[in-house]
C-alpha cells in the first residue's frame, strides 16, 4: 500500500511538472503579441473652408464633448487606444465634404506616446507646428520674426527653388535689417530689431545672398505690423488675382496667433 502512494505521489508530481512545462511553452508561444496602451495628442487648427474628419484605422474620431466627427478651425484631443503587437495605426484627415484625403500619418508602439501637430490652408498644411520655437527676444522693446514660404511658385512659376532672403526697412528706407534662408519646409533664421512708430515695415524677397528678385522683372515686397515684445512665425502666401495670375506675396499669417508655444 506503501508503495502504491508513493508511486500515485511521485506520478502527480510528474504531471504538475509537465503541465507547468506545457503553460510555460504556451506563454512563450502566444505571449509575443504583447498588448500596449497607447496616446495621440492631436493639436491643430483648420482655416480650410470645409470641415476636416480625422479616422483611425477607418474609424471616425469623435471630437468634444458633443462628440462630433469632424472639426473646423481649432481641434485638440487626446486620443487613446491600445496596440496590439506591432499593429499600426494609420491616422487620416479627410476634406468631409469633397472627401479629398489631405494628410496621413502612421504611429506604433515604438513610441507609445507621441503628439500630432498642424496647420492647415487651402494650398498649405504644416506639420509639426506645436514644436516649433518662435525667437527669443534679448531684451525688452523689440520685436522678432521667423518666416516659412509653402506657396513658393504655387502662382508665379518662376522655376527657382533655392532658398530666399528677406530685406527689412522702415518706410523712410532705413535697413532694420536681412533675414536669411526662407523656404517652403523649414522656417528661416531669427531676427530681430527694436520697435518703432510707426510700425509698419517693408521687407523685399530677393534670392540667398543676391539682391535680385525670385520673380524675374518684378520686385517683391511685403508689408508687415511690428509688435513690440513679440516674436511671430510668418507664413509667407503667393497671392493671385481674378485671372488666378501671381499678384503678389502676403506677410499677414501669424502662427503665434493660433497657438501657444511653450
């Protein structure tokens, strides 16, 4: 009788061992799809004349306490979720009324938490924006400015691609100064100058480093407001006219107005 326990004993001890093998190589086997949560902060503003529909993975984002799908001008939202394994999300902003898809971005679990920033206008959406850091003023009374071209030959199809400069004077022609390399992706070189009255300025787009116009045999020039102890993002807007021909270039789009920058 003796021996018959012992060997009942040793015979469930056995199975316990092979049982605890057998859930170990099943974890193993099936535990590689690892379950994450995961976090999009979205924030952005759309001067777009329709609504924008943000989705994810093809589903509506519901936005706001009234938990509408779409969106004008300002939107922020903390979207949350969970990926599973190395399941992607696929974030696309759609125009709700013509249903053009205007931008998609894609996100995994590489980064758990991660933010989606931009601007939006008919011709320009800017990627981003929240990270951008407008001038850092040295001291008290001046003013500052950083500029950024997306419509660079969007109408007056000049062909050049190089980077711009732009030249500052008062209106009595006194040079405030030369901001250099304005593109149509990145924002130029900070500069800055103290305020005076009146405060209108004129500033002149020539090619890097030359005093020759991007358009050829026109001289583009811009007005601009100076504020005092403000440091503003600029985007530069070829502007066209009733013929939808080039006409110009306005200076009067301010990020700073959109968006507070930390």
């Amino acid at each position: 009788m003796k021996n018959i326990l012992t060997r009942v004993l040793i015979f469930s001890i056995s199975l316990a061992f092979f049982a605890s093998c057998a859930n170990d190589d099943l974890t193993s086997l099936y535990g590689n799809e690892k379950n994450q949560p995961g976090k999009v902060v979205i924030i952005g503003y759309s001067a777009l004349n329709d609504s924008i529909q943000i989705t994810v993975n093809g589903k509506p984002v519901e936005i706001g306490k009234e938990k509408r799908t779409a969106f004008v001008k300002k939107v922020e939202k903390d979207y949350e979720f969970v990926y599973h394994g190395d399941e992607e999300k696929v974030f696309e902003f759609t125009n709700k009324t013509t249903k053009e898809l205007l931008r998609t971005y894609h996100f995994s679990a590489k980064k758990v938490k991660d933010t989606l920033s931009f601007f939006a206008k008919e011709n320009i959406w800017l990627d981003n924006v929240v990270s951008l850091k407008p001038g850092v003023l040295k001291q008290t009374g001046y003013n500052g400015y950083k500029f950024i071209f997306p419509t660079l030959n969007l109408y007056s199809k000049t062909g050049y691609n190089g980077k711009l400069d732009g030249i500052i004077r008062k209106l009595n022609g006194q040079l405030l100064g030369v901001v250099e390399n304005i593109s149509k992706d990145q924002y130029s070189a900070f500069i800055e100058f103290p305020f005076s009255s009146p405060p209108t300025i004129i500033m002149e787009l020539v090619k890097h480093g030359t005093t020759e116009s991007y358009v050829p045999g026109k001289k583009i020039t811009l007005n601009m407001t100076m504020s005092v102890n403000k440091s503003k993002l600029i985007i530069l807007e070829e502007k066209k006219d009733a013929n939808a021909a080039f006409s110009g270039v306005d200076g009067t789009l301010n990020l700073t107005d959109y968006f507070v920058f930390k």
